[in-house]
DNA sequence: GTGAAAGCGCTAACAC
DNA sequence: GTGTTAGCGCTTTCAC
C-alpha cells in the first residue's frame, strides 16, 4: 500500500481551503481563523502532510539550513568528539549536519566538498586535507560560509580552529626532559601533515631551549597504526644507543608504543600528544597533551554560526592543551594504594595548562 | 564581492545555447554536438556553476540522494564506528549523510526523524530508542525505507541488524563463572533498555545452568557514567558479603569499574560488555564482549540500500559477538616478560565465538 | 541535434 | 481573512 506522498493542495482540497491557507497554517504565520486552522491541521494529521523542505527552501531561494563537516574518518575518537560538538550548537538552529569523511584524500574531499555545494548547504566545517583550498575561493564569494578546523587552509583566508599544537608538544617533550632523558624518540605521522609538523616544531624547541641535541636517528615519521608505530618502537629499542624515552605525536603512535614496551616489559617513559580516554587505567605511567575536541567542534560551530549571521572578518581561535599525568611512578604494580594514583573519572591528577587564555582574535 | 550564484539559464546565455542543451550536458547525455559541448564546459566553468541538487531533485519528484542517521550520540565510539560503516556503503551511491543525536530523548528522536522525512531522505537508519514507532508507518507508506540499529522497533515491522546480546552476556558470565566465582555484582543501564534486558537475560541464564543463584542484592542498574558506575562499585564492595567478581554491562560501566577497583588495589575478576580498544594496555585484566560496530553499519546500510533497490520482505541481521581476554593472571605487574601478556595491536589473546556465523535471515 | 514550454511543491505578491 | 497568480532552478515532454 504505497500512497503518494500529500502535497499542500491535496491538504488544501481534503480541508475545502486554498492553498495559502495551508501554507499560512504550516508556517504557523496569524491571520487564520481559528476554524480553518482546525481544518487544516486535521487534514494535515489524515493525510500525513509534511512539507517539502526542497520545494520550500527552493522557492524561498535560500539554502538547505544544513552544514557540512568534512573531517578525516568519522570512526576517529578526535572527530566524531568534534561531530558531537559541532551537532550540540547547529542542532538548535534546526540545521541538520552532513558529515563526510575525506580519508585524507585530496581529491575525496574535493568531491565531497563541491558535491555538499550542489545540495546547498549554508556553510562547511572543514578538516583540511588538500594542499590547495583557493577553488574554494569561489564558492565563498558564492556565498557559502566556511571554517576549517585542526590545520589552517592554504591559499584562503577563512576563519580557523586550531589546537595549541607547539605548547602541547613542548610541555610533552619538557616533561620527559625534567625527569632526566636526552635520548628521546619521536613518532609520528608523514611530516607533510601541518599539525605534525607543529608538534615536531615544539619538539625541537623544547630540546634546542635545553640545550638538548635533536636526536636525528631517533626520529621515525611515517607510521600510521598502533601496529606501525609498535613496530617502529621495537626497531628503535634494537637499534645501538636505543632512546630512553618516547614522545608519541598522536593517540594511535601513543597506543602504539606503550604495547610495544608492555610486551618487552620495558621501563621507558612516554609522553603523548592526543588524550586516551582510558589512560588511567593503563598498566604503565604516562603524560598525555590533553584538548577538548569537542568544544574544538563546538567553536567551529560558532563561528559559522556568527558567519551565517553576518560576520566577515576572519577569525582564528586556539583551543589550549593540558598535559596531564596519568599514573603515578608506582603505578603498575597493581595499582597504587594510595588515593593519589592512577584513576579514570574524576579529577584527574596532574595538570598544566600550556596556555592561558582560549585565545580569539583576528587572524588570517 | 558577492555574486549570485549562476543557473542553467546563466551558463545558456554565456554559452550562447538553450537552456536544454545546458541540461545535456551537464547531466553527461549524449547527442550534443562535440562544439556545443566544449561552449558548455567553458560557461560553467567561468561562471562558477553548480547544479542546485534541490531544484533538480524537486523537478524529478525524487528524494535527496541521502539518508539519515538517527543515533543515541555521535560521540560515543560505538556510534561513530557504526557512523563510519553507514557511510563506507553509501558513499558509493553518492548519497549524503545525514547524521542527528537523539540523545535518548524519544520526543527528540520523533523531531528528528520527522524533520528527516521533510528533507525527503530516501531511507534512515535509527537506534530506536522510542518506546513506539507507528508513527512511521505512514512514512513508510509513503515511500522511506527503515532500518533499526542495535535495538528491535516496536509496533512495526523493519529490517533489524542486532547484536548477540544474549550469546555475549553469557559468554562473559561464564567466563566468571569458570574462574569460580559465586558473588557476581551486575552493574548496568536502566533496564527499560532493550539490550540491558538482553545482557541481564544473559546473565540470569548462565548462572541458572551453573546452579548459580541470582545474587539480587549485587545488581546495580541505573549508572550511566563511569564515574557513576565506580561509585556503585565502592558501596557494592563496602556492602556486607562483597562481590567477587563484576559482569560490566557496557563499556563505561567497565571502565568505571576497573577505575574503582584500580583505586583500591583490589582484585576482583571483571568481564564487560562492548570492546576497549586500549584494554590490551590496562594494569588488571579482563574479558570484555567484542563485537563489529563498523559492520554493524556496513549491515544496516546494506540492508538499506537493498530495500531502495527494491526488496520488501524484511530482514533482520544478528551481529556475532566474540568474548576476549585482555592481560594473564600475571599481568598488572609491570607487564609480563612472556610474548603471550596484553598487548593492544595485532592478535588478539584468546577469543571465543558466542555465535557461529553472521546469521542473517527473514525475521520480523 | 536543439530549444520552447510546462510543471515539480512550495512561498511571495497581490487581489478579493 | 482568504484565494489566486507567478516563479524558485531544474527536468521532461514534444516540437522543430
């Protein structure tokens, strides 16, 4: 029993009104008598009237009060964190949210973009994965309202969340150099990715500022998996001068190498850009650069907001990091007796803002 | 400088052609005359053109290319992973995503479907978590395919794509069981949850094959955070006649839990419901119920796009369910020397099927 | 091969 | 207060 879908005449014969009338109702706009109202609603209810959003937005000439969020993979505890922030602010202005996932490929996100530019929607929270955003530049002065999130885009001036990648990675670094290690590894992604990038700049500065040699052999870029990065580690632990201790540049090297030294029942220390949910809980000590990604979404979400209300000069905001230290040196032995060890909810038990403020202000 | 955005009639008139010819060959249909075509190609693309999808599918009398997501909270790696596997399948039929949070709300979850159906979705895939959907059999009359997610519909008859509940909540139960415990403490979800009633069924089952008996006073439910779930685990503990042992029902049950019992140094055994991915690096052991969230929704989506293939007898797909053990008896103890302790990457330590194949089969 | 006309379902402007 | 008309940008007849 497939009927057809009821259009506003339809409602409008079934209620022995015209057409405006049921329109007029719909939109709840006055100026109905109270009568046809009743009427109208009740055709509405038997029919299973619901107005069409594409005939609608259509005819009123505007977009699809919807946003676009084109991020890397969907299923990465850092992004959909961001899809939830971003979903918290636009839900309340009755804007559905598209979400995409590039799978870090330029011409995937290309597609993905100007496919989202066909159907319309007012504005796109971007993750940047192309090199080259300037074909973008069009659709802008189109209208189509865009904030890019995680890495600033290249070739356009847009306004852009980012994280305090470089305080983050110094604090990581300064924390394994206070505890006494000069033989530190970094992993990491491809170093063509911006954010690593800045976290291989806060290394390095961190290092350079104590007066620490960049440890060129110990520097392994490339992995993508814990798998890889696990062994990546084991590689670097065989090798002649092994490090003593790991900076993991994100959540997957950090997962990563602490298997690896798990399995070999190592001591090595380990800091982490990226926060584990679960990290209290692990078996060994660790620092992690901990952000909230969700208000990183959620910021996002404001300024296209602002955007869509009228707001043209660029903005850039920075969502501060915290290093914080899960464990204590006796954790691991069967979790520590005291009440100031390792512990997943709750306060947590070591922190050190590597920022002030949440930093907004003109950019671009 | 913001432009309009261009239509056909635009490009026609810069290319110097009817506005049909435009049509042609911007939707790729042959019979237009190489010159012709070239002029096209050109307009659009100096005048910045992209095809309004709305328009285009009003005029068709079709829907949007798209489906939505209605799910409980884009935020929890449950869902997202499920998000990841909807949009693996549909992004081949370039339809668009729409993803919303219900946030276990019923009344949210209606405006959202309903506010789906205006977008004219062609079909949705929903973790119900309404207590009724009649309301959309008369959508579904008219034209939108359904999926359910995780949990059964109620008043309506859908495809289904479902987890072993059962098959895991005694496969964990028996995993405490085996190891001797008596007194094991439930803690879980309100039980108006369908899957919590499939878990504690699951529970009460095994423990009735063991002659066992149901330790009333050691079931928790209600906790919905971790922290939630470590208080309950304090006060069970600190009860007369204590548990042994912990069946987690989900996995921030779990973690609060092992955070508890890790604050205390305790020892009880605990098995869970729902995977960890770091559970392979935690101090205490455990068995947590696995399953495939990503195929779950790589399931539910085709179960969908077989249904807008033309399909009409109804589905339902049980997702099989594999209980792991995380961590030996030694482990916590600073990792264990042998190659067969925890370890997060690659193989898997002991695993156990609670079902043998993917069971799919007409239902309803 | 190509283009003019009609119309998808709705809203905006205007008459009654 | 209410209904009629036109038209959003596109596709679909159906002429030429």
């Amino acid at each position: 029993m497939r009927s057809r879908r009821p259009t506003m005449v339809d409602v409008a014969r079934e209620a022995g009104v015209g057409l405006k009338t049921v329109s007029r109702v719909v939109n709840g706009e006055s100026g109905v008598s109270p009568e046809l109202v009743d009427r109208v609603f009740q055709a509405v209810a038997k029919l299973g009237f619901r107005r069409n959003a594409m005939a609608r937005d259509l005819r009123a000439g505007r977009s699809t009060a919807s946003v676009g969020l084109v991020i890397e993979d969907l299923g990465n505890p850092f992004y959909s964190s961001v899809a939830r922030g971003v979903e918290q602010l636009t839900r309340d202005r009755d804007f559905v949210l598209m979400t995409a996932s590039s799978e870090e490929d330029p011409e995937r996100e290309r597609g993905l973009v100007l496919e989202l530019c066909q159907r319309r929607v007012e504005g796109m929270i971007i993750v940047p994965t192309a090199l080259d955003h300037s074909f973008l530049q069009a659709e802008i002065e189109m209208g189509l309202q865009v904030v890019f999130l995680d890495r600033p885009a290249t070739g356009l001036i847009a306004d852009t969340v980012l994280v305090d990648n470089l305080g983050g990675a110094i604090a990581a670094t300064d924390y394994l150099l206070d505890r006494g290690h000069h033989r530190i590894a970094v992993l990491g992604h491809e170093a063509k990715v911006w954010t690593m990038r800045q976290r291989l700049a806060g290394f390095r500065s961190a290092l350079a500022r104590a007066g620490v040699p960049y440890p060129e052999d110990l520097v392994c870029l490339g992995p993508l998996t814990p798998a890889d990065a696990a062994a990546a580690t084991a590689q670097l632990l065989d090798g002649g001068d092994p490090p003593t201790a790991f900076f993991a540049c994100n959540n997957r090297m950090t997962v990563g190498v602490l298997a690896e030294l798990q399995r070999r029942g190592g001591a090595a220390d380990v800091s982490g850009f990226d926060d584990i949910e679960t990290a209290g809980l692990f078996a060994q000590p660790l620092a992690l650069v901990s952000y909230d990604a969700a208000e990183a979404g959620r910021r996002a979400a404001q300024l296209l907001l602002e955007r869509l209300d009228g707001r043209r000069t660029p903005q850039q905001v920075v969502i501060p990091t915290t290093l914080v230290r899960y464990g204590s040196e006796t954790a691991g032995r069967r979790a520590p007796a005291t009440g100031a060890g390792a512990r997943t909810p709750g306060p947590r038990a070591a922190r050190a803002s590597t920022r002030a403020g949440s930093g907004s202000g003109a950019g671009g």
